[in-house]
C-alpha cells in the first residue's frame, strides 16, 4: 500500500499494465509509470521517484473482524464482479510462465509463496511451510530483533520488532491456546497477535509492527536481489 501523494501534489493511478506478474501503474496528472512492488516511477517525467510506503495488514477477514469489530468492509461493485479474480485464481496463475533468469543454485522454487521483509536496508524471505512449522519465529535482520508470527488462521502473518523499552524480548506460544497467545521469557507478560501485551508485567506495550509481504519467490528476489532466505534454526 503506498501513499499517492508525491512531492505535495496527489496522484490518480490507474492500471496500465502487468511486468512480470507485477501491476504497472500509470498517474493522470502526469503520465508516468509506477511499479506495484516497488512503488516507484520506472517510466515519464517522474521516473526515479518513488511512493510512501503506507503500513497495512493482509489479514483473513474473519481474524480481521475479530480485531475489528466496528471496522468497515469496502464490497465490489456487482456490476464489474465479473472482472474480478475467479476462485480458482491461485490455480490459473500457477499454470503461467515465469519469465525472469533462472539458476540451478536456487535456494526456492519460483512459485513458493514467501513472507518477505525489508528493514535497516536489509531483506529476508521467510519460506511460509515453514513459518507453518515453526511459528513463532524468533530472528534478527539488519540489526533489528524481530518476532514472525502466524495467526490461529494459518494464513494471517505478522512481523513485530522485539525491543521493549530497550530490552529485547524472547518469546514462545502458548500451545493448544485459541486465540494465539504468546509469552515472554524475560517478564511472563502474555501477548496478542496484534503484539500487544495484555497481562503480566508489560501490560499495555505494543510492539513496534514491521511490513511483511506475501510474494512469490521469483518476484520478491527479482526487485530483491541481496535478499537472503531464512532457514530453521539460523538466525
């Protein structure tokens, strides 16, 4: 999600394309092209300028919901529903070509789905199997202690930074506990999956939130190109 407003003047954008399964996107007001992924101008008087990125959730609706009780759903016009994606969307889009170098080192195949995060000018793909696995994930990446987390949904991914109040946190899940509840060693303070501390000692905190993008392998390392790739028990 990225801020439209560039340089104190607010864009339009619409859809003009797709490179590479990534959505190019063109401004009224002057014409330029902008990559999805990236946010920035590739094409036109503001090429090499490049969007504000706005902080957001990918969340299932029903977790959404629960956190959002009073929140409100934006619902499709019926008159272009049939322009949407069909359900079987996943499916289709597997069946299309990757068009972007290969190697035979590849730690990934091209289509596995990541939790990709960037921070402190560093990147890491995090495989989502084994997020599947292994969550909470407890790492560091840039010089920045970070915690992963997947939702009771299996499909929800969060990333918070672990310094409270200039104490790094570890942290495990309560097992067989709906909905997720985390604890941390250092206090017993237990946590919600929105990374907020709701008993203990640190009741009230919020961990710093940190954007996570689920992407395709081959996408994330094309605009990713230093990235590393997260491996159990290496941190």
């Amino acid at each position: 999600m990225w801020d439209a407003t560039v340089d104190g003047r607010r864009l339009t954008f619409h859809l003009s394309g797709i490179n590479n399964q990534n959505f190019i996107m063109r401004d009224e007001e002057t014409g330029s092209w902008w990559q999805q992924v990236s946010g920035e101008a590739i094409q036109g008087p503001l090429k090499g300028k490049k969007l504000t990125q706005v902080f957001h959730d990918e969340l299932s609706f029903g977790l959404w919901k629960r956190e959002q009780p009073r929140g409100r759903v934006l619902k499709p016009d019926p008159a272009l529903a049939a322009k949407y994606a069909a359900e079987d969307w996943e499916r289709q889009i597997d069946q299309m070509k990757v068009v972007v170098p290969a190697a035979n080192n590849e730690p990934l195949r091209p289509r596995e789905l990541i939790a990709g995060v960037r921070i402190n000018n560093a990147a890491k793909a995090y495989p989502i199997k084994g997020l599947l696995e292994q969550s909470p994930v407890i790492d560091d990446l840039g010089g920045a202690p970070l915690i992963i987390i997947v939702g009771e949904d299996r499909k929800s991914i969060r990333v918070f930074e672990r310094n409270v109040d200039g104490r790094t946190l570890e942290f495990y899940a309560r097992p067989g506990i709906e909905p997720l509840q985390l604890v941390d060693s250092q206090t017993g303070s237990q946590w919600d999956f929105s990374g907020k501390a709701v008993s203990g000692q640190l009741t009230g905190k919020q961990l710093v939130p940190v954007p996570v993008l689920k992407d395709f392998w081959f996408d994330w390392k094309l605009y990713n190109p230093q990235t590393s790739v997260y491996a159990p028990g290496v941190r």
